[in-house]
C-alpha cells in the first residue's frame, strides 16, 4: 500500500496549468462537455490479493498521461469502511491533490453501503462546488459593463464550462488485498432509475504471476487464500502482473497455463499481461461491464465461451459455465428460477456471478442478465438466452440447463 503522513492537512485544490498540454486538454474538454452532464463517473473497483501490484496500477493510472481527472478512493479496512481518503489526479499537469471522503463505520456490505455512496457522490459534487468558488473569485466587474451579460448569465455560462473542466471524470476505489469484491459491486451496482451521480464500471483484479498457481492450489488443497480465488471469479479484467518474474519476455508455457487456470475459474474475464501493471488504459477504464449498452458485447464473448463445457474444464475449486437456449423463454419463469438456484439454493449450488442475454417472449429485444452474489439485475437491450454462471464445484452443468429450459415458452 501507498505510505502517507497521517499528520499532513490534505491540500484541497490545485490551479489546473492551463498552460501545460493545451491540445490535450481541450481535446479532452470537449469529449467530457458532450458526456458530463447527467452521465455518472464510472467507478472501477481495483481488487487483488497482498503484494499483487494494486497499488503499483494505481500510481500507473495517475501518473499516465490521460487528460482525465481521477479520483482514488483507498479502502484500507478491507470491509469495515471508516474515513478514507481519496487521491485526485487534476488531469492536465499530473498534479496529485488528496481529499478525505468520510465514512460512517461499519460493514459495507450493511450500514455503511449508503454512505459509500454518498461520499462519491459528494467527491463529484466537491469538484464541482470548489471550481465554482474560484470562477466566482475571478468575477470582475468591469466584464459586466463591457460585455451584455447580466451578472448572473456569466456566472452560469462559466459555472457551467467549469463544471465540465473540473468534473471527476473516473474514481478508483483500491481495495485491501484480502477484501472479497462482490460486496462493494452491489453496493455501487445501482438502479439507472436512481440516477446516482457514480456507477459501477468494471471489476479489476490484479493476480500476481508468480504466487498465484500457489495460491490455487492451496485453495484447492485446504481451502486456503479464499481471497484470490473470489477475486478471480468476480473480475471483468484480470492482470496477470509480475510476468517478468515468471519468464523474462513475458511469454511461456508457464503464463500460458496460469491465463489457462485464470479462465477455467472465470471464463469472460479479460487476461492482460502486464509488468508493473503498464496496461493499455483504454482496456481498463470505461469498460461499461455492467452497462446494457455493451450486452452485443457480452453476446460476443459467451459464444466465444460457449464451446467450453464442464468436461473441458480442469478440477477447480471455482469455475465458470456458459449455457445456451435458441427457443424464447418467459420472464416471470426465468425470475422464478433464479429465485429458486440463488436464493432457495434449491440445487444446492453456490454461484457467485451470472452474465447473460435472454431471449424473452413477445419482445423484439434481448433482456441482459446480471448477478452478483446477492444483488440481481435484468436489463433490456436489444436479441436466444446465453448466459454464463461462475460458481463453487457444485454447479452442475446438467441440472441448471434442465431447470432453465422449464423457463422455456410452453415448457410446464
Ligand atoms: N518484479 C516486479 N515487481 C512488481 C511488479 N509489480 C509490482 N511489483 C512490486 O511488488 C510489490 C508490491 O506491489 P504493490 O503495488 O504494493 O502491491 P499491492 O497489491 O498494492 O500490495 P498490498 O497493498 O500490500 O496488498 C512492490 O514492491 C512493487 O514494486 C512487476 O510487474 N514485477
């Protein structure tokens, strides 16, 4: 983990250098001015067991250059949230600001899930509202008497451009290396309808190259490093960092076995190879895992998966299915069947994480699936059901295409 001063007050603005990277930012201004307003930040939960290089990604994002303002928030408790803080990279300039965002203790997957959110929200809002005073500083009279603007229209034209220069445009949330990640994604996995000013982006999992067969075979051998078995299954992305101290180019039939046993825990993430985390940021950030749009996406990559069944896979601990259904299935049986496999557990099986697009009767659209430990989502977007579970050994590929084609239009 990162090393602060407990003692130092947090700075809590920095003046953007206008100077620096001009092209860039304006670039970049113009593409948040078309998506700032009403779009919430996405936020990307960085998960990875101790020493997998969470921090190293981090200080890799911020000091990139991106022309993005992004804001890290660092969950040092692991599930109990207390005051955290939060690192801003102001964009142009690399400029590092911290900020505290306080939380009330407790759990975060009970007391403290609101208040998690809230102080997202209100880190947004705070760009916006210290941005404001200082535009308000600048005012100068004598603009007035100049130029046909009543006060207050230059007030709100300005206030207006200045949100969308200083508007977050990503937040980080870095989690301990021994946190499970499903209880922070349903916290920020939010109903559209709530129109929340943050939303789940991606889940990131940072898997270190050279312990990590380790640490899968100790859990499969006595349970252990329950952690990094979790943090597999739950990501959108994994990075398979520290390469360089597996093979020297980064490549091999050691890496290539360990991306192997990665996918036969949790076939739909997205592997990337990396040395001190140095990724391709365009893979990493807006992902949009959770969002409807992207479900020609997910469509995608379950055919891709869809090959893979359970006589494919090796004796893992946790693994993924990936099912298919041509025929139309209806939606009030596919709600009763989920009932049924996650809550009544009436199959005995433990499942973890579900993507899927369903074929529903009477609708020219696709319906997208999405499951996280307790929290369930259905969305429509636009056509037969594939879906993939990822789950502990009991899942049982026969028994769960069985109870899913009950579900199937004129099934009884
Ligand atoms: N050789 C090598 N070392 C790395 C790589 N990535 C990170 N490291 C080193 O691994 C150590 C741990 O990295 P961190 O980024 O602190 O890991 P972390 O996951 O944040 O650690 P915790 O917060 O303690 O869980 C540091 O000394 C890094 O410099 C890599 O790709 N190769």
């Amino acid at each position: 983990m990162m090393e602060y001063d407990d003692d130092e007050e947090p700075p809590l603005a920095v003046e953007i250098n206008d100077t620096v990277g001009r092209n860039q930012s304006q670039t970049s201004d113009d593409q948040r001015r078309k998506v700032v307003e009403g779009s919430p930040v996405g936020v990307t939960v960085i998960t990875g067991y101790l020493g997998a290089g969470k921090s190293t990604l981090v200080n890799y994002i911020l000091h990139t250059e991106h022309g993005k303002r992004i804001a890290v928030i660092l969950n040092e408790f692991g599930e109990e949230i207390g005051v955290e803080r939060a690192m801003i990279n102001e964009g142009e300039g690399d400029a590092l600001v911290e900020e505290w965002v306080e939380l009330d203790n407790g759990c975060v997957c009970c007391t403290v899930k609101h208040s998690l959110v809230q102080a997202l929200e209100q880190l947004v809002q705070r760009k916006e509202r210290l941005s404001f005073l200082s535009l308000m500083m600048k005012y100068d009279d004598e603009i007035e008497k100049q130029a046909n603007y009543t006060r207050k229209d230059l007030v709100e034209t300005e206030e207006r451009e200045e949100k969308v220069k200083a508007r977050l445009d990503h937040i980080l949330l870095e989690t301990t290396g021994l946190a499970n990640p499903a209880p922070l994604a349903s916290v920020l996995w939010l109903d559209d309808q709530l129109e929340s000013e943050v939303k789940l982006d991606s889940i990131i999992t940072v898997a270190d190259a050279k312990n990590l067969r380790y640490q899968l075979q100790r859990h499969q051998d006595s349970s252990s490093f329950p952690e990094a078995f979790s943090q597999i299954a739950f990501a959108d992305v994994v990075i398979l960092n520290k390469v360089d101290l597996v093979s020297p180019d980064g490549s091999g039939s050691v890496i290539d076995e360990l991306e192997e046993e990665i996918h036969n825990i949790n076939s739909l993430a997205n592997i990337i190879r990396s040395v001190r985390c140095q990724v391709d940021l365009s893979k990493i950030l807006n992902c949009g895992a959770y969002d409807a749009s992207k479900a020609n996406h997910l469509d995608a990559l379950l055919e891709e998966n869809n090959s893979l069944t359970t006589k494919d896979l090796h004796d893992s601990a946790v693994r993924t299915l990936c099912i298919c259904e041509p025929r139309p299935v209806n939606l009030d049986k596919v709600r009763l069947w989920l009932e049924e496999i996650l809550w009544d557990k009436k199959y005995n099986m433990e499942v973890y994480r579900c993507k899927g697009v369903l074929n529903i009767l009477d609708s020219d659209q696709l319906h997208t699936l999405q499951v996280v430990v307790s929290a369930v989502k259905g969305k429509r977007t636009d056509l037969c059901s594939c879906w993939s579970v990822t789950g502990c050994q009991s899942l049982n590929e026969e028994i769960l295409l069985d109870s899913f084609r009950t579900c199937i239009v004129g099934a009884c």
